[in-house]
C-alpha cells in the first residue's frame, strides 16, 4: 500500500510493516493426479485433480479426448472459461472413468516390454510362447521353429494351424485337415490336450537383443502372412467378395485397411491376439469390399459372419499387445 494512502485510511495507526509471512505454515499445491505433457489448465472434479490441455479453435461445441498423455479440451473462441468449467463438472464420471482406464492400459503396456533372452514369453495366437535359444539346430531358411511340448510325446514341431485349430477347439483339433497328423502325436486317442509352446530359434545364447528380436519377428511375420491368406480364403465366400492382395502393415495403431481393388493390409502384430480377435479383423476389412463406411449397413454386414464382433472388438481395444519399437 502506498504510504499516503495507509496514513490517509489509517491516520492514527502506527504502520507498522505487514508481519512475514511463515512460508511453512503456506499448503504446497497438490500436484495433479492426472496431468497432460501440455497442460494449461487445471480443474478439480470431485476429489481428482486433472490438468489438461487446452485449445481454442473453430468449433460448434467443447470437444473432450482422452489419449496416452491425458485429457485435451478444445472450445470454440466465444465460449467462457466458466462454461468449460461447467463442462467438465458435466462430464467428470465420463472423463475419470477414461483417464483410469487409459492410465490402467498405459501400466499394462508397460509390463509388456519383451526382455530379449532365453526363457522370455510373448504371445501367440493368445498363448504364450517361450523363446529358447538353440545354436545345435538350423531350423530350416528361416532359423526358426515353434514346438508344442505335451506329456504324450514330449516335444514335438508343429504349425501355426495346428496351434490355431488347437486353441480354437482343443477337443476337436484332431479332426482338422491341416494339422491331424501333429495333433495325433501330441496326445492320445480321446484324451485332452495340453500343450507348452516353445519357439526355437538357431541362435547361440550369447546372442544380441536385436539379433533375437529381428528372428522371432521374421518368424511372426511369416506365419501372419499365412494365418491371414487362410483366414481371407474362409471369410470372402461367405461375404461374396474377392480379395485380390494382401500386405502386411507396421503400423503403430491400426489394425487393417481395405481398397475397393480388392487389396487388404493387415497388421502383422494380430498374431499377438487369439484367432477369434484376428478373425474379427480379417472380416471387417474384407465387409469393406462391400461396404466402404461404418454405416449400420456395414456392421450388418460384419455380423453376418462374425455374430459377436462388438466383443472381439472391445477385446482389440482393451488388450495390450508387447510394445516391439
């Protein structure tokens, strides 16, 4: 307070200088309980603390996302910051219930790093496959082989179809054309089967990460393509469409894509995932051939040969799969 003024409000007082303020006594500010790498903003909805990014922009209405880094708001530029506010309170339940499942999603990626050595497991077709180093074998062109162990037969090759058959219907892989033979060794007649998968891969055991990597990915990506080219011959007859050539994708997020050529990308990390899951993606891009939106005419047309896509695709959305970059 200017000194005029303080003898002017207070003409009899001694003006005595403010006391100092105890800096220990002053609360610290909480931190944010979910915060964005760019946030501007903060708001407390209940009893959470989020901040958020936040963005003006041409806009009708106030949009909310919730991704990986947390939540973003934009707003069209008329709107207050107390209608924002009001907003969020609005839509608290909705954006807590998103911020948890994203974080919960985040921990599971995070648990799903692959440690690169002898003894790791990662996913096959939704079961685990341990990797085993094994310098005393070739294993054919591509320096790898997976193994079904059981306690019939011990450990014994097998292919990616007898797997596919196996954890489809495990009582009835016997009877499938391509891998009766493989099911037969592996149990005996009438008994149930339960099998340990091994990929062997002719590697020594002081072999690099990258060296372990580059083959177990090499070996992934050649029995995607195959699983792929059979799941597209089963699905397109029963959808009336022709596929005239699949690629297989890298991509970081999306799973497939369709060209009304004809042509299929499919990611190749959909090994990863049980072949109902898989399956779920082959018929929704090939549905594409027929229908090029997500009309309700589209989703019809999935349901066709997929009764149950809304599980297997909420099962896509909420699964975590290893994280290979």
């Amino acid at each position: 307070m200017h000194p005029l003024l303080r003898f002017t409000l207070d003409p009899f007082g001694q003006n005595k200088p403010p006391a100092p303020v105890d800096k220990a006594l002053v609360a610290p500010k909480r931190a944010a309980d979910f915060a964005h790498p760019q946030a501007s903003r903060e708001v407390l909805l209940g009893q959470t603390r989020v901040a958020y990014a936040f963005n003006r922009g041409q806009r009708r209405s106030i949009g909310f996302s919730v991704g990986p880094d947390g939540l973003a708001v934009r707003a069209p530029k008329w709107v207050t910051l107390r209608d924002v506010d009001a907003a969020l309170q609005t839509k608290a339940d909705w954006i807590l219930r998103k911020l948890q499942e994203s974080r919960e999603r985040h921990a599971r990626l995070a648990d799903q790093v692959i440690v690169w050595q002898d003894g790791t497991t990662l996913p096959f077709l939704g079961q685990p496959i341990t990797l085993r180093l094994d310098s005393e074998r070739r294993f054919g062109a591509g320096g790898a082989a997976l193994f079904a162990w059981s306690e019939n037969a011990g450990l014994a090759e097998v292919s990616a179809s007898t797997v596919a058959a196996w954890v489809t219907c495990p009582q009835d892989a016997g009877s499938n054309e391509v891998s009766s033979s493989q099911i037969a060794a592996l149990a005996a007649p009438g008994a149930s089967i339960e099998l340990s998968l091994e990929l062997r891969v002719s590697l020594p055991h002081n072999a690099s990460a990258q060296q372990m990597r580059d083959r177990v990915q090499a070996w992934l990506m050649r029995q995607a393509r195959e699983l792929f080219q059979q799941r597209l011959d089963h699905f397109a007859p029963l959808l009336g469409v022709q596929w005239k050539k699949l690629a297989l994708s890298n991509a970081g997020t999306r799973w497939g894509s369709a060209r009304l050529d004809g042509s299929i990308r499919l990611n190749w990390r959909l090994v990863h995932f049980r072949l109902s899951v898989l399956d779920y993606v082959v018929a929704h891009e090939l549905s594409h051939l027929r229908v090029m939106d997500h009309s309700p005419r589209f989703w019809d047309t999935v349901r066709t040969v997929v009764p149950d896509y809304a599980a297997q695709r909420a099962q896509l959305k909420s699964e975590s799969v290893p994280k290979w970059d």
